[in-house]
C-alpha cells in the first residue's frame, strides 16, 4: 500500500516524501509551500529588482527540493507565507493565529483525497494531524504519526525551573504549553497505528507521560537524515591552530528552551582570544537581554538551506546544549562539515567519544566546561572533527529509507 504525507510547513516531510518516493511508495504530498520557478509566487523573483530579486531567491529556495517529482506534490493556501511574514516583523502572536488558522485550512483541504476510495495509509506529522486521522480512522485507514518533540507534559514540567531561574530571557509568547495541545497531542497518539519520534528521549518523554501502554508499544525511534547532496562538496576539516580561536556554532532557533542561555554566559567567561561565536538562526529572546552579549557574538538572521554548508565549515565546533529535543537534525548536518559536538542527551543521540562532548544536565557550568576542554586540548578536537564526516554516514538518506521500509513492513503494508 502507498502512503500519502501531509504537513502544513516543511520541517523534515520533504525528506519522508523522498524516501517513500525511492521505494516507489508515495502516492501524495501535501505541504503549503513548495518552491517551483515557473509558478506563482515565485516567478516574483525573476522581475524584481537587483537586491529584492536575491533576496527572494534565497527566501524562494528554502523550500527547494530537486529530488521530488512535482506531479506527486500538492500545495494549498497562502497561511504559511503569512505566518513567515508575521514573524519577520516580530508579530509573533499573529504568527501564531496564521498558523492555526492555516493549519485548519490546510486540513480542510485534504478531506476530498481521505474520503476517496483511493487505498493509502496517511503519514502526518504532530501537532496538525489530529482532525485528519480522526478523519482517515473513519474511512479505515491507517495513520503514521511522526512526532517531531518529545511529549509536552514532559516539557513543561522540565522547564518550570528554567522559567524560575531565567524568566528574562522567555518572550511572551514562550510560555508552558496549554492543556488544549496536550489534549490533542494525546488525541493524535490514541488515532496512530505507529508513532515515530526522532531519539530515545523523545520516546522516553513519552513513555514517562502515557499510562496506557498500547501507546508505548506502539512507539518507535527513526533517525533522521540530513540533505546530504546539500553537504556533499565539503572537504576534509583542516586542523585548528594553536594560536587561532575555536569557533563554535549555533543554528537553529535562538530559544531558552534549546540552552541558548548557557551558551551566552559560558562565552562570556572566555577571552575572544581562545573563542568566537556564530549564531545563526530566529532570534526569541529579548533583545535587552541579548545585547549584553553582542559584542561577544555574530549574529546571522535566518539563512537559505543552502547557505547553511559554507557557514558549519567555516567552524570547529557546534553547540546544541539543548533542555528539550525531539531530534536534532543540525546535528548531523554539523558532523558532515566537520564540526566536534557539544550536546546534551535530550536530543538525537549524535555524538560519540571519537566525535565530540555531550553533557549531561544542561547549564552554564557544564557548557563552559565543555567549550573549555576544546579550547585547551586542540589535539582532541581536531581528532574530533576529523572522525565528523565519516559518523555522519550512520544518518545518510539511505540508512532514512531503509528504516522507513522496514517501519511499513512491520505495519504490514
């Protein structure tokens, strides 16, 4: 049986629509935006002037993904683009009634293709599959559910005491999950065949939730992958010298919840002599408070996929210090250009004695700690970092497909 994606934004879906596109398995995807140059918005960029005309491309080819066949992909609505809008202009609790509302949309737009007599299992993803497989469950079908986080009850009883101890650094919109998503989050996993999350700790946050042992049963780990063709041109890492500075990285959103916290205040501590930082991502923080570091930091606003290779390359080591992960595919993509890791164990299990440094309960002692160790012992981390790109290889597309082959047997379809 083939098995339709659907996900209203992109994260990892693109990649899960590939995959079951190589086992000749997809029979459609469904997501808001998908960047194709002859239709509309995005011929936008061929008339627009100089400097806009770039600027579009590179928003425009975020969402570019070569390897999947047009003819298999849908696209509906136009929330997705105004939620991106919204938060560049630091609406962020509009951006959050565009998502819902789009969300909502987008699940409208799907009942034709769930109630047809066209046999496929559905593959969604949380946080926006529930009205689809209460649909799909009607209609006998059977639904995979990828959960990209660990379980929110988890997590807001894990970052209580970091609201305590950190409350500046949180935003208004960042606050403890509501009751209503983790209602629905319970919803989705009653209504999954399969539930899929990206490491065993996310798995865990889920078996430490969920009374009903059906539900822990029916959960499973599947690594991710990383774009490999996008990361296929990087060289070898060149040893760090003696007399230069590490460079450390972070990519990705710029959240409390992720450990950013601690990575600022151990930077602090070290001289610009033995360390710099590049930080490339969302900023959700306040900016007060991020300005006590910024002499200390440079600052990258949110960058195409492509874009993303060059800048890990021309760093040492990536930081993910993270309180709360689901997986962590920047990870794996840090290890393909040659980075050394510091992560915490509330992530993708990515790192390994030959590759780097995970800590254990996140804070700034213990993340300075580690940025320390590199900064001191350049023969370790340059062993580190030459032993990247081979471990990479453990989260290869292939080593993603098959896994997924060998979820859908196990299903039976």
């Amino acid at each position: 049986m083939d098995v339709a994606v659907f996900h209203p934004g992109t994260q990892h879906s693109w990649q899960t629509a590939t995959a079951l596109q190589d086992l000749d398995r997809l029979a459609w995807y469904a997501t808001s935006i998908f960047y194709q140059p002859d239709r509309f918005p995005y011929r936008l960029e061929r008339y627009a002037p100089g400097a806009l005309g770039e600027r579009l491309h590179r928003e425009f080819r975020r969402f570019q993904h070569p390897g999947l066949n047009p003819a298999k992909v849908r696209t509906a609505g136009w929330a997705e683009w105004a939620e991106r809008i919204a938060k560049r202009l630091g609406q962020r609790r509009l951006a959050k009634r565009i998502d819902m509302w789009g969300n909502d949309r987008f699940v409208a737009n799907l009942a034709a293709a769930v109630t047809s007599a066209e046999r496929f299992a559905l593959w969604g993803y949380s946080g926006s599959s529930r009205s689809t497989f209460e649909l799909a469950r009607q209609h006998g079908r059977t639904c995979i559910l990828d959960r990209t986080n660990g379980d929110f009850r988890i997590y807001n009883r894990m970052m209580e005491p970091v609201r305590q101890d950190y409350g500046e650094w949180f935003l208004p919109a960042e606050r403890p999950i509501p009751q209503e998503i983790i209602d629905s989050d319970a919803a989705e996993y009653r209504l999954a065949r399969r539930i899929l999350v990206g490491s065993p700790f996310a798995r865990r946050t889920i078996e430490q939730a969920e009374d009903d042992p059906t539900i822990r049963d029916r959960t499973r780990v599947l690594n991710y992958c990383y774009d490999e063709p996008l990361f296929a041109h990087l060289p070898p890492p060149k040893p760090v010298g003696r007399d230069e500075p590490v460079k450390f990285l972070w990519v990705g959103l710029v959240i409390p919840r992720k450990g950013i916290q601690y990575v600022l205040e151990a930077i602090e501590k070290i001289p610009p002599s033995a360390a710099q930082l590049t930080i490339v991502g969302d900023l959700k923080l306040p900016r007060r408070v991020f300005a006590r570091y910024s002499d200390r930091v440079r600052y990258i606003p949110t960058v195409s996929r492509a874009d993303v290779p060059a800048i890990m390359a021309d760093h040492h080591a990536f930081l993910l210090p993270s309180l709360f992960e689901g997986a962590g595919i920047t990870l794996y993509e840090a290890l393909a250009s040659g980075c050394a890791l510091i992560q915490s164990d509330r992530c993708a299990e990515a790192v390994t004695p030959e590759t780097g440094l995970q800590i254990g309960q996140p804070s700034t002692e213990s993340v300075h700690r580690a940025m320390m160790t590199m900064v001191e012992d350049r023969d370790r981390l340059n062993a580190w970092r030459a032993a990247a790109q081979g471990e990479a290889r453990q989260y290869s597309f292939a080593h993603y497909r098959d896994n997924i082959a060998g979820e859908l047997a196990s299903l039976g379809l």
